[in-house]
C-alpha cells in the first residue's frame, strides 16, 4: 500500500510517466497484432505450398496471383512427368470484375476445381462452419461454398444467394477461419468458373477455344517421397510456356519480404517503448532525489541496501505494469475497432494473440523494473547520515 | 565488563582536497549496561559524530595507532561489514532524532512497523509489535494518523515507539527535545527514563539542554573532539 501511496504522491508526473509507457505498449500491441496477422497469413501460404507445385502459365507475375488462362490439355502433360502422383487443374478469378482496391491482405479469389480431384492428397485443412463442402456433383452448378471473412462480409449464410459477375450463386457452405487465404476465397465448381472466365476473355472464344478447355493453374501433388525441388524442374523441362512454385519459392519471395516488414514495425514500436523507459528513469531518479532524506531515516534505523533497492524496484515495475495494462487495453481496443472497421471492405489488419499481450504486459513491467535499477542503486548508496541533513 | 567501550576514535572529514575538519580526536569512553547517559558539549565539539559512530552509521579512522576500538554488547564493531552494521541497527539499537524523522506518507503505526520489519518480523507481527509499541508512548489512538496530523511531542512520541519497537539494548537519542516545548520535553523524558529505569535499557543522549542532563544517571562533556570527563570505571 505504501508503495501506491508514494506513486500517487506525485500524482501528474507518475500519470505522464504511465501515458509514456502505455503509449509504447499501445504501439508494440497494435504493431505486433499487425505482424501476427501478417505471420499467418505467410505461414499458411507456407503450409499451403508446402508440400505442393504449382504451375501456371509463364507470363504469370507469381504466386499464382496471375490469371493468365492455361489450355487443360497442359494437365495431361504434368501429369504425364514422373514422380507427379495428382494434377488438378484450377481457376482462380479475382472476385471483382472491377480492379478494387482491396488494400492490406490476401485478394478476394474466386477459385474453382473439381472437388476431390486431389484424390486426397491436400493437406491444407479447411473445414465447414455452416453446410458443406462442394462435391464432384456440384459441377456445372451454380453453388458455392464462402470464407469466413467473405460471408461475414456479404452477410451471407447457407441457402442465401449470392450475386457474382451477374450470375446468382446459391451458398451451400461456409468455412471455418483459417486466418488465410481461403478466409478470402468464394469456392465453386470448375467447371463454373471455366464459364466465367471465358466470359472475361472474349478472345479465347473468337479463337474458337471452348471453356471447357481452359484453366489458370494447376496444382500438383507429387508421389510420396519425391524430391519436389527437382519435380518441379523436371516440369519446367517437360513442359513448355510454364513456370513453378513450391514451398522454397514462396518462403524466400514473401517470408523475407514480410520479416523485413516486421522488424521495422516492431523496431518502430520499441523505439516508443524506450522512449517510455527513459521517463521511467526519469521519475524514479526525480523521486529517489526527493526521497534522500526518507531514504537516510529508513536506511538508519536499519533498512539493508537490498531493501531499498527493491522498494525502488517494485515501484518502477508497478509503474511499467499499469502503463502496460493500460497500453494493452488501448491496443485491444484499436484493433477490435479497426478489425470491425475493416471487416466490410476485408481488410482485416490486426491478429492480437494471448502470447502478444501477455508479453506486451510482462515486458513492460521488466522495463518499468529495468528502468528503475539505476535510481534504485543510487538511493541504496547514500550516505545515512548526509540523507538524513536533506531538506 | 561494560556494555559500550571506546578508546581512541578519531574521525577526519575532508572538506575539498586540502581542507580537513578532525571531528573526533580521540574519544575514549565506557559506558554501562542500564545506563542513561548525557554527551553535552558546545556546537561543532563532535557529538554527533560521536553518534553516528555509535550508531553504526559512520566507521572511526582506521589505520591509527593505537588502533579505535569500538566494543558493544560484547561485539567489536569496527571490523563489522555495513550489511552486518545495519542488522545491528534493525535489531539491537534505537534511534531519536531531533527532527523526529519520521516517514509522512505512513501513518504513525506504519512508522512504527517499519523498524520491526527491518529486524525481520513478518508483517502481522509487525504491526501487532507497533501497536503495543505505540500504547506504551500513549499514542494507541493515534496509529492511524499521519506525522502532520500530530503535534511535535506527539511526533516524538511515535519516534520513540519506533525505536522502542524491537524492544533493543541500546537507544540513542540526537537531541530528542531539541524541537520541543518544555511540557513535551517533560513526556519524553519521562518516557526514556521509564524505559531506562523499567527495561533496564542502556540510553545515550546528545544534547544541548541541561534538564535533560539532569534527567539523565550521567553526563559526558565534550570539547573538540574529545570527552573531557574520564570515562566510568
């Protein structure tokens, strides 16, 4: 109690030293929730390439991100590679005719292939939170099975119909967050995304290729214990006009981009936080110096160096332990709002983890207590008898 | 053997690099278990030093020849440790200032507590040894009231519970009725002088002022850094 009393004594400066605190906290949660959602939107690209490659048409940028169409004859030829055990063709559309800017995050896709075409082999677990999963029978039918964050989005749920590039859609499923890709993804049948894809691009009809025929990537599992690196060369090889990706070129290309994008948010956030600790310094320093003859009186009649250490300690920490409280509340709050905010348009920003906080609140009370060790000594140092003549 | 024996203290402050003030010159002295005792002297003679050096708050110059000497309760002090120095304070010593010293964001029963605490009591019996300590002084009513809700007398009053707290041997007291008025002076030495007289309490004051020479069983004067009476036998 004697600890609260002597940070209230000082009521504004303990407050601002707090404010300075909370604010680095506020900026380490929001930015470390921001890294968070970055962290598994990569590691589920991650997991998803993982154990797969896949080949698109070789005027794609990357990552599967081009949606130049492929002849489905192509499959044949993959599949036709050894140590290919699967090639399913797909489509992946963008879900907007329109180019809009759907800002921070993974794009919203249309992806359509025939379901069970992976014959099992997909280890991307997804799963359903309302209805079903498409089925082979599904084909050429208007359905789709939506991502959590689509549904939420459009506000749809199983037996709602959905209007998609002037076509309706009956809902049959919706899935479960996976805090990825496929929270972003409208899955359908291949079969109807060949139609709307030959609807995008006139040309391939005037040049007398039928939807039926098309497809923008394929996705190849390969045979248990195959060297998917070499695979994946042996397909670049075997076919021609494509291009490969697998686990390796997703982790250099978009994990490197995004831990450089990391560090310096996090770095932002704990140049904030050091500033906090400064004026944690700053306090204790100011109230070890106004406490001198306090301090002689305690250490005179018999208060052990150790124990003042500790006071001074214990009352830093609780100072680094409030600002963090606070700062994590302030963080939480910013991103609960901002996640509403954007949940309309799909930007979801922000992933605030019980790790983050927790470590949010922990590390700034070491830093309250690290702040505090150097006024703390100071105080233990003094001379008894030269504290107690302090006015 | 006596309960305070010292023989040649010196202690040499430097002012600067070339000033030096010799505060102490040599103090031999010998004090007896249950004693009250009176250190008076003018200004500037090293009473206080004297003090802290008694209190263990300050070390006597080493080095000398014939070595400084400080024996209390049967335990030579001076080749102590300051961690050892401070239990001893915590535990076995009791101090009054003039300016009563008392901590002003704790209540009178925390100032009280603060000492036991310091001897290694845990907190309860802390507080329960304050209370008692604090109705001893006369001041039960008072444990919950802050040193500037107190008069002067009554703030000595709660310093004297707190050194009284731990029940210790020794109680040293720095002009305790140097801030007060004459009848506070009365209750204070009435009350060290219970302590002595009842507990068998060894007390040593410094001060200025004669009724507390009279007060007490004995009175050392002191004159430029020396005792000028000869010591107890």
């Amino acid at each position: 109690m004697s600890l609260v009393r002597n940070l209230i004594r000082r009521k504004l400066r303990t407050s601002l030293t707090i404010i300075g605190i909370s604010v680095g906290i506020w900026a380490l949660v929001v930015m470390s929730s921001m890294a968070n959602k970055i962290g598994s939107l990569v590691e589920g690209g991650s997991i998803y390439f993982g154990d797969k490659i896949i080949v698109s048409d070789a005027s794609s940028p990357a990552f599967g991100l081009g949606f130049t169409p492929i002849p489905i004859s192509i499959v044949d030829m993959v599949a036709a590679v050894p140590g290919v055990a699967v090639a399913v063709p797909q489509i992946q559309l963008p879900l907007e005719l329109e180019a809009s800017s759907t800002g921070f995050g993974i794009p919203e896709f249309i992806v359509g292939a025939v379901a069970d075409a992976d014959q099992g082999r997909e280890t991307f677990e997804i799963s359903v939170a309302q209805g079903r999963l498409l089925v082979p029978g599904d084909e050429g039918a208007n359905v789709v099975v939506l991502g959590a964050d689509l549904a939420r989005k459009f506000d749809k749920g199983i037996g709602d119909t959905m209007a998609i590039r002037g076509s309706e859609f009956e809902v049959v499923g919706v899935l479960e967050p996976t805090l990825t890709a496929p929270d972003t993804t409208v899955h359908m049948p291949l079969a109807t995304t060949q139609i709307l894809l030959a609807m995008d691009a006139p040309i391939l009809a005037r040049q007398g290729i039928g939807s039926e025929e098309l497809a923008t990537q394929i996705v190849v599992y390969p045979e248990t214990g195959a060297d998917i690196y070499a695979l994946a060369e042996a397909i670049e090889d075997s076919v021609a006009q494509v291009q490969t990706i697998t686990g390796d070129d997703f982790d250099e290309e978009i994990g490197s981009a995004t831990a450089i994008f990391n560090a310096i948010i996090l770095g932002v956030a704990l140049i904030s936080l050091a500033v906090g600790g400064l004026s944690v310094i700053n306090t204790m320093a100011m109230s070890v110096a106004e406490r001198t003859r306090e301090i002689g009186i305690k250490r005179s009649i018999g208060a052990s160096r150790g124990r003042i250490v500790r006071e001074v300690v214990v009352e830093s920490s609780l100072i680094g332990l409030t600002g963090g409280v606070i700062g994590l509340v302030l963080g939480a709050i910013v991103v609960l709002v901002a996640n509403e905010m954007g949940r309309s348009s799909g930007t979801i920003l922000f992933h605030l983890t019980f790790g983050t906080a927790a470590f949010a609140v922990v590390f700034s009370t070491i830093l309250g207590a690290l702040a505090g060790l150097a006024p703390a000594w100071t105080a233990a140092r003094l001379d008894p008898v030269e504290a107690l003549r302090y006015e | 053997m006596p309960f305070l024996e010292a023989t040649n203290l010196h202690k040499t402050y430097s002012l600067g690099r070339r000033n030096k003030v010799y505060a102490l010159r040599g103090v031999d002295m010998s004090i007896e278990s249950g004693e009250m005792v009176a250190i008076m002297g003018p200004s500037g003679c090293g009473k206080s030093t004297l003090m802290h050096i008694l209190g263990l708050l300050h070390g006597p110059d080493q080095d000398l020849d014939p070595p400084a000497t400080l024996t209390i309760n049967g335990n030579d002090v001076t080749g102590m440790s300051e961690k050892v120095r401070t239990r001893m304070r915590a535990s076995s010593m009791g101090f009054v200032f003039q300016s009563f010293n008392l901590i002003p964001t704790l209540t009178a029963a925390e100032n009280v507590a603060l000492t036991a605490t310091y001897s290694g009591c845990k907190r309860a019996e802390a507080s329960a040894a304050a209370s008692e300590a604090l109705d001893w002084v006369g001041l039960g009513e008072w444990a919950g009231h802050r040193p500037m809700e107190l008069s002067g007398g009554q703030q000595q009053r709660v310093a004297i519970a707190r050194a009284q707290v731990t029940k210790p041997d020794l109680l040293l007291a720095d002009e305790p009725t140097g801030n007060l008025d004459s009848a506070s002076t009365t209750e204070v030495l009435d009350l060290l002088r219970r302590f002595n007289e009842e507990n068998g309490q060894t007390i040593v004051i410094v001060t200025h002022d004669d009724v507390v020479g009279d007060a007490c069983g004995r009175v050392l004067t002191m004159l430029d850094g020396v005792i000028a009476d000869a010591p107890a036998v």
